[in-house]
C-alpha cells in the first residue's frame, strides 16, 4: 500500500532510510512558476541537521540537497520535482549486535513481525533521518506560502517540567534561533538547556512540547469533512517521529471550560472580521477564519538512553541493551524545523485546494 | 477537491446536511462473504441518535438505515454498500434568523467565506448529524473486526474537571452504557451528571475527554511513513465535531518523563511477546505492536449555549444572539459511540492494508 | 480497494446494483456557487433509459433522479452532491434460472470466481443500468462545462459495417438526436436502423462505433504524465460496459501515415495558433491544444441474444442458455449518452485541475 | 495536482527530464521479501534504452540504474524503493534555437501554454527519456509477476502497412528479440526492417502497432466498475508517449461480428473453465477470465522528421523547422518494453488489490 504520500494537490512522496545511500523526497503538484534554487531549501535543512548545538546528536551529515528534476533556469515547471540528499554517515558503524535485539520503545520489534525482515543500521526506516525529506519538500510549501504572506514559526514550549509562557504573537525566528533550544524566552531556554544538559549526564532522556503558530492564513482553507484542516495538521503530527499528542486551540485543558468562556465572539478589527479570543485555534468546522492557527505537538523522551535496560532478542531470551555514543537527551530543539515543515505541506496543499472551492 | 472520502482500501464517502432529506455514505472496498444486515448497523445509530436519554438533545430522529446496494441475500458483494438514514425532522423550524447571524465558535463563519453560501438549517453540513453516515459505515468495519477478535470501546473519562480513574483492561460495553454519560464508574457517572445537569440550567455547555481503548489488535497495522497507524486515528479523531485534542499513550503528560521510565520493556506474558509498560499506546515507529491501543480524545464545550452572546452579523453589525430550545450541554456522551465508529474505520482499513505487507 | 471512484477534484462514487432499491452516485468536488436542480440532471437520464425508441430494450424505468444533499435553494454549496435513482423494475423477474449458469461473454463467470458470490438479478454490478449514476453525475459536470463554453456531442459513427462519414464540425446535438440511432446523417440512419431490426429479427446482436467530438476546449488540460488528457479519456471509455477500443486522432488508421503528412502544422486562425490537420486529435503531450478533441469508442455486439447458446453451469455441466424477452440488439445509440457523460466527468475534472497548474 | 502517480496499491511516483541530471521513480507499496537487486532491473533498462540497433536513436545512454532505498542485503523491506537513472548526455548540446519553435505534433506549444515556461531540452518532460523510470519500477513488478506464473510478452504487430499474422501463444520473447524490429516473424521483421530504413532514408517517420499478450493470468484481476482491468491497461497505455489508440480482444473490427459469433462459450479444458474463442480477449466485466490477455496499442509516426517543416515561433511568426541528427523513424521497437513494463505496474497493481476482495 501506498502509505508514503503525503497531500493530494501538493504531494510529497517520502522515501530512503537511515543508512542507505540517500534520503529524498518527490513533489508532485507544484505550481509553474516559482524561483527555486537550492538555496530556497538548504537553510531549512540545516536548522534540521545533527551536530549544530552541543545539545543534539554529533552525527556528521552535511544534508546537502540536489535538485535533480522539475526546474529549468532555476524556475518550476510544474512537473514533479526530486530531491536527494546523500547519507554522508552511511554504513559505517557495525550494526551487527542490534540485528538480535529488539530496542524498547523502538520500531524494530513491529517493523520484524509486520515485513519479517528490517533494515537494522540506525534505525531504517524508522529513523528521524527520514523527515529530511520533508523538511526539504516543506521549503518547497513555505516559499508558496511566503509568497501569500502566511508566516509560520515554530518554537519549544516545553521541556520535561519546565513550560514557557509567552505572548505568541510575540515569537520571531530570530527570538526562536536564539538559543540551541529553540526556546524564544533567553531565561526558559537557559533553564531547558540546563534541564537537557542534566538529562544528558544521566544517560538520560527527556520530553516536551512544540507550539507551532501560524499568522496571516487567510480565510478558508481546510475541507469540512474528511479532510478538515484540524484533521490534516493532527495526521501530519502525530506522523512525526516521537510525538504522542496533538492539541489545538483550547486543547486538553480547553474541556474544563464553559461554553460561554470558550466561545470566540465575533469583533469588528480594522475592517475586518475576527474575534475576540482565539480558543478556536484558528479553525471552525475545519475550516481556517483567519485568526493565527495556534497548536501544539507533544513528543515523548527519546527511546535511546544511555542507561543499560533489559530487553528481548529475536529467539526471545532476555537480553541487556547498552547503548554507546551520543545522542539527543531531548528531541524538541530538532523537532522544531520538522513541525514547521509538516505544517508548510499540509498548508500548503489546502491553500491550492482552496482555490477550487467556488465556481 | 475531494475532501468527505475516507480510507484507501476500506473507503467510505460521507455525504448530507443536518436538513436536507438524508444523510448517508458509500463503502466502497468491504470484501465479499460478509453477512451484513441492517440488525448489524441499527444498534450503533440507536447509540449515536439524540433523544436517548434525559442528558442529551430532543430532536427526532429515529436514524433508520437502509442498505441501498452491495449486498444479496444479507451477504455483501464486494460492490460499494450504500447506506442512507432519511433525515425525519426535516427543516421543520424556520432558520431564517440564523440566515444573517455568526454564531460564535460555529462554521457560519467559515462556511459563509469559503464557499459564499451556507446551509443555515440546523447548521447543515457542519451539524454532528453528518456523523451518522460515519457510525453506519463504522458498523461494518466493527463486524470485520469482530471476526477478527478485535475489541473497541471507547467512554467518558473526563467531564469538565470530574476525571475518571479506572483499570482500563476492566471496562466493559456494559459498563459504558450503564449509564447516559457513558462513564464505566457509576460513582464518577453519577458526578458527571450532575455536573452536566447543573450546566444545562445554567444556560451553558461543558468540555470533556473520551478514552478509547482497542484489545487484541494484531501486531503490524500501520504504515511507517506517512501514514502511520496513530497519525490516521489523530486524523480521523480531530475530523470529529468539537474535538480539540488527540493523545496516544502517555500524550501531553508523558513528556515530563525520563526516557528508563518511559519506555515499555519487552517481556514474555504466555509465549507472546508483550511489554511491561504501555507508554507507547500500542504503537512503535508507526505499526501496531499488539497491545491494547489506547489513545483520548478532548472535546470542547458545545458552542451552542441558551446564555445570550454578542455576535456580528452578515452585514458587519453587532446583534444579540439568543437560542431557544434544548441542546446538549456536553457532547461526550454522544461523542462516544462516533469516536468507536471512527476508530474501527481507521483499524479496518489498516488491517485490511496490513495483508499486503509481506510476499 | 475502493475501485469506484473517478476523478481526483471532481469526484464521483457511482453505486448501485441492476436490481437493488436504487443505483446512484455522489459527487465530491463540486464547487459551490452553481446553480443545480432536478431539472438540469433528468433529461440526460432520459436520454440514457430505456424504452425510448423501438430500438432498444422496453424495461420500464422512468430513472428519475433525486438530490438528496450539497444544495441548498438550488445552488451548490460546496458539499457532497449525494443523486439516487429509484430502481422500479427491482427484482419482479423470477431470475433462479440464472443463478447457475455462466452467460457467454456476460461477467457471471468473473464475479462468481473473484468474489464467491454475485447479484444474479439483472446481472447485478455489471449491469449498465448502473451507468445511471455516472450520467446524473456528468450532467453535473457538463453543466459546469457549458458555463465555460466547452461542448461535448457525441453520436453514432458505425453500425455493424455500415459507417458514417461526416464534417465533424457540423453536428449538432439536434442532428443526433433527430433519429433513434443517434446518427447524426439522415441516410446513414435508416440504414443503421435497417441493420438493427433485421439483426434483433435473427436474434442476434451487432457492435458500434461511437464518436465524440468537443468543441472550444480550452488549451492547457491534462497532466503530461501519468494523467495525460488522453489516458483518462481512454481509462473512461473502457470502463463503460461492452466497449473494446478507444481511438484519439488518427488512432489505429494513422500507423500507416508518413511523419510529414501526419504532423499538425501550426497556423494562426483570427489571432489564435491552431494546426491546420487535426490528427493529434486535440491533444499534444498529454494536454490539450485548443483544437476540437476527437476521439472514438468501439463497442462488441450486445453478449445477449435471442439464439439459443451452449454454457457451462455452476457445476462445470453443459447447458444450453436460452433467453426471452427484448434486449437490445445493439448498444450504441444508448451509449451515445454515457459517452458524453463519461467524457464530461473527465474534462471537468481535468478543468478544474488545470487553475493549479501556474503560480 | 499529482498526475505522476500510478497505482494504487503498488504505486510508482515517476519523475524527471530528458536533459536534467536524472530520471527515476519512487515504488511505494512492494511488499517485503521479494529478493531485488540492480541485476533484476538493469535488463529492462537495456531492452529500451537507445542505440541499441541500426533502426533507433544513437543517442549515447547506459541508463544504470540505482537503487537507493527499500533493500537490505538485497530483499525488499517494505518501504519506498527509489530508482535513480543518471542522464549521461545532459544539455550537452544547444538548444537554443528549439526554444522559440513550436515543432509540429511535439508538447513544446501545449507546455508553453499551460505552465509558461518549459524545458526546451530533449523536449523535457514529454520526452520518451521519461519512460525509463517506469521500466525500471515496470521491473520489479514483473519480477513478483513471474513468481506468480504469470508472463507478458509484446511485439511490433505492425509497421505502416506491413502487418504480421501470428499463432500468438506461440511467440516467446527470444522470437522477439532475434531482430531489431521486434517483430517475432523473421521474414514480416524483415519486411519491416527495410520499411524502416527506406522512411529514414526519405526524412521521414512511419507508425505502428504493438500487441501485448499476456498468459497464466488468474481469474479475478481488476475492479468491476470504474477500475475495470482493461480500463487501466488503456490508460497505462495511452499514457505512453506517441499512442494513438488501445483496443483489447476484438477491438474496432468486432464491431462487424455479431453477438452469437462474438460470444466466447464456455468449455472444459482438462479441468479449467476456459472459453471456445477469445474475442473478450481474457477480460469479462472488468475482471480477468483466466484467459490470456490480449491487447494491442497504435503508435502514431515520430513528429520528429529530418524534412523542412513550416511552423510558428513564440511570437507567432512562421518559420522553418529544420532538424538534423538521427531520430528513429519509428517507435514501435522502443515501445515494446515500454508497453511490457505498463502492463506489469497495471498487472501487479491489481494483483495485489485482488488479495482483499473476499473475507
């Protein structure tokens, strides 16, 4: 099954593992037109890649892109553009002692019993590594979306315990790119970091939070029903490696409130509509209206720790896992860029969808 | 665009407004040999339909279904199975008020943007009617998934700030409906309709969360990238009127963990491999790892509410909102038998896909 | 799988059973802002039904077709447009006869062995009666197409060996219709009719051409690969029951020209580029050039017929299949209307999908 | 929109130019365990590539293909499987006096209209260059074809006028391999051959026919309505670049014959149920009847030609066109693989999809 492609006017077809030769990505649907050069995409893969904060993994990838169809002068064509980024990193390390081992909370276990076969070096498939695809399709969206004035930007809100509060209207990328933890407030980020580098000590691993918000979406986008904008964004999430929540608007805690609370009044601002509060999340009936499209994402502590841990192997005998090296105590920093790239492509498509809504 | 199909192998186009003439949906993609009736889908409307208890709206609807083709003598045959529920309480009120009011954190809004015309009557495409279709259709996949041993129930966990704490291994469908808030816990039940009870004579509505829990799902539904097993249930969760929220697993609290904490050890319960733990949900790396799915769902406090409201209407100026009549005050205890709907039709289609994994 | 869908923008689910309640359709897509009632659906069901002429089978169908959602005072709102047509003539035949035998050249046989079961009645599925749905839908379709001055006629080109010859861009809906063969040349028509009653008279059937010609189609329809303009056209009219063969251009006749003689020469027409031939058929690479598109559907003799015919039963026994009653003894002049209808769902949604193709 | 996607079930994401850096494609849905290397894909490649005898283009291309993801230690993993083919002979020549031409019968004008911009090199996206990354993906689904029994085989059936009659069960692929027309009858090839060379000797370019036959198909392949079997073989079809028409069985000169002659009966043959004749040409209502598959494609003669042709420039001048280099004068010995490769993605697509359609 065809379980890859991502968007129906804007897709992306995903593809590559870990330790293969290469990661990339094929978008289909793009419109004729746009300048695009691989400076348009190199940024956002390097705000994705490994090694650039003391607090991420030290794997040395350059993620240097290639363009190898669907431009010409540096312009789209519109037709499908492929995007390669070569595994610098690849093979090299001896996998053979994890063939035999399931890693808890890892996908080695289901990916065995659901294809009896896995690709072992770094994770496969399953591998983080993987969403560089997308990051690179995303900056792809984000150029469309930039051209429409639509603005996303995506920051930590949360480590472990440790919770942000802040005006979100407030946040640049500047603000966001300020600290290794992509945390905009100086003084959170510096107890984050803390909290991370603490975690990291202990072989440790840790949690948290992406708010992802969006200014200038303009009205309309998003189907009512299957493909609600809600709907798309929450599929796009909950398909990041590690996440575990998605949450919009008013969320988990919005459920204590009152209706007449909750309700986002209609005002009048500048001539235009908009309302009062925003516990909507900018969405009503699955369908954007024009207030700042405000979620958030929750991923899990990273299922590699340092600390040894016991577990099964392929005959099913208990086994001790000892995990060496460095890894990322704390996803979230990373996450960052991918959020905001997933949320490019789901916007992205709906924005073209949406042109097709009226006669 | 398409945008009311859902599932690829087990597709089901939904279709109707709160008042046209009927609501409905096209399962296209049920395998032939089923023994399939209307006794089989009658039974979930008649959980979904209002009017059934004390709790909920009064509307008349008695949602009966009628199976229009893909069957022949009660077993289908592999042709689209269409099911349509006249809708019997049909455009009996005058709407025409509402023609030129907002209602706050309802798709008049949207609607209205986005297309330039709207069904006003009863809300029409955006009315929680057009779930019916939805429970219909899911009604089928239960049934192929009860021959597959496959066990979902879902209830009322949280009603404003009254949370249920409970073995979920122990709930049953009993349980569930052994009373109209469809709480397991007759303690916790009984505080929950009060609550709701105190908040329909104030004139309000109120939030709550939805728990689903799925037994014995075989281990390898889902598909790595993109569409993994929990980002289709996040999808279809939050394709769910008022919903707000999705989690899987250990979800927005489980971030506060440490990873030794966190990740689910495997272990041998009886010759099979299970884990200690159940953070993961079910799901690792996207695929099912055959222990219960566990996942919740928070919806908001229903927008309608009997208080007055300030709203703008079609011409920009500010009016006095003021509904009549009776609504539900709190969605969950209706919500609980579309969140089951849509569940198994997510389940189905991945189980269904999962047979093509392997050569 | 779902195997009953067309189109990607817009939409159609076609359902239905020769015998069930009802056949119909729903169509996904459609924008909103198009005025849409009964009345611009039922005369190309007319056109389509049986017992029109004294040619074709006298089932008494008055095929009247309801709208029962994606409407609202007559206008499209953007929603799902669900279309059911009532099936009068439901199951009054007494068809055991049928169930165990295989009819030659009929899909008995296919459906028993891929399914395990099929809908004996009226050949179920495979019946054209089910085309009612996709000619509701195309007129849905063409509606939107003459807003935008694009015009589909089709007509009968071949009876048996009696072929017309004819300026294509003469013919007139009018002219088609003047005759029940649906042959656009008054002559040619007798002949053909004279073709058709003297084969019903021997119990026998006899094949057809049906040509399809469209008018002031705009340039730039059709993606360059996989979903070339062509490709769609051709999926379309083999998946219309009894055809064999589609052509576009110079089709089959054409292998014989020289590159020189069949090349399109570019020309300016009164400011606009046409090509002075039109053996491309109005599609260059995939994509519409502006020119009429031509393109022809070949169909076999009707698998029914009067004379007694040697089978096989259900238990691999020699039968010998006798059938009474009226059939029709060739299909084309009701085919004429499925090709149109068929032809609109494809450039519709072709047209549509053309607004996304530049920035 | 994605118009470069094929299959559902297994699909293929086709991407690239004729002068870029690459083409390939992504296979996304190839079940796990099929045992793939470069050595499985590589002879198909060849089959088409150009150069390969005196009859074809002399362009210089090795098309090594690549496998860069969905393999581990040579078995298929389940995930995407990407195919990269280097274009060796990349923008090396000029181009610029192509770029202001519309040529005759070629996309540059359909291009330049619909995107406004194209990519004049080796005519980009409409060049047949494109075809090799279905070949490459149109190999792997053969190799799971044959592990299945089943086996296609296509042959030049005809050259301008010179047509080949053939005991089609007969013809192996060594047949059609022993000369470089790919016509399976020595003396027909040869008549072809010189036909071939006389039009190339003149400046000019001649069409053909190409019959694809296929055996040990099982019953039950294909959807009954919309994805009917052979619809998508005629859509795979018509999709290659140059096709003029498809027709399956008795295709265009069946419309003559009448039904009682028509009609394929049904007998034993040791044990099977087979039919008498094969005018249905191994497909009854859209599912495979277990017979062999037979169809055939018409390819119109190469636009291109080495005689002076009038044609208009972008500013609508007319203007001489006047190519020069070899070109092949006739398609149809390339298509063979081509067509080969098509109907392998549309066969294995559908053998698969066929694994759900019961319980």
């Amino acid at each position: 099954m065809s379980g890859s492609l991502m968007g129906k006017v804007f897709s992306v077809m995903n593809w590559g593992e870990s330790h293969g030769s290469a990661v990339g990505a094929v978008v289909d649907g793009c419109p004729a037109g746009l300048s695009l050069s691989v400076a348009d995409i190199q940024p956002a893969l390097d705000r994705r890649r490994p090694g650039q904060s003391h607090l991420v993994t030290q794997r040395k990838e350059l993620d240097r892109v290639q363009i190898l169809s669907g431009t010409v002068g540096g312009v789209t064509t519109g037709t499908p553009i492929s995007l390669l980024i070569p595994n610098e990193d690849q093979r090299s390390k001896d996998y053979s002692n994890l063939e035999s081992l399931y890693r808890p909370s890892h996908a080695d276990f289901t990916y065995q019993q659901k294809y009896g076969i896995r690709d072992v070096a770094g994770g496969g498939r399953s591998s983080a590594r993987v969403t560089a695809g997308w990051v690179a399709a995303g900056a792809i969206a984000q150029k469309i979306l930039h051209l429409n004035g639509i603005q996303i930007t995506a920051w930590v809100e949360q480590v472990g315990d440790i919770r942000l509060s802040i005006e979100k209207d407030s946040v640049t990328l500047a603000m966001v790119e300020s600290s290794a933890t992509r945390c905009p407030d100086t003084q959170v980020a510096l107890l984050m970091e803390q909290k991370i580098l603490q975690t990291r000590k202990q072989g440790e691993s840790i949690g948290g939070i992406v708010r992802c918000y969006i200014k200038h979406l303009p009205v309309g986008l998003g189907q009512p029903i299957y493909d609600k904008l809600e709907a798309e964004l929450a599929k796009a999430m909950l398909s990041i490696n590690a996440s575990k929540g998605f949450e919009i608007g008013s969320g988990f805690e919005g459920v204590k409130m009152t209706g007449s609370a909750h309700n986002d009044i209609f005002i009048h601002n500048n001539g235009r509509i908009e309302t009062q509060t925003n516990y909507s999340g900018g969405i009503q009936g699955g369908i954007s209206n024009g207030m700042p499209l405000d979620f958030a994402v929750a991923f899990k502590p990273t299922a590699t720790i340092l600390k040894p841990q016991k577990t099964l192997d392929l005959n099913g005998q208990e086994q001790t896992l000892q995990v060496h090296g460095r890894h990322d105590p704390c996803v979230v920093p990373r996450a960052v860029p991918i959020v905001e790239a997933m949320t490019a492509l789901v916007i992205c498509d709906q924005f073209l969808q949406n042109k097709l809504s009226k006669l």
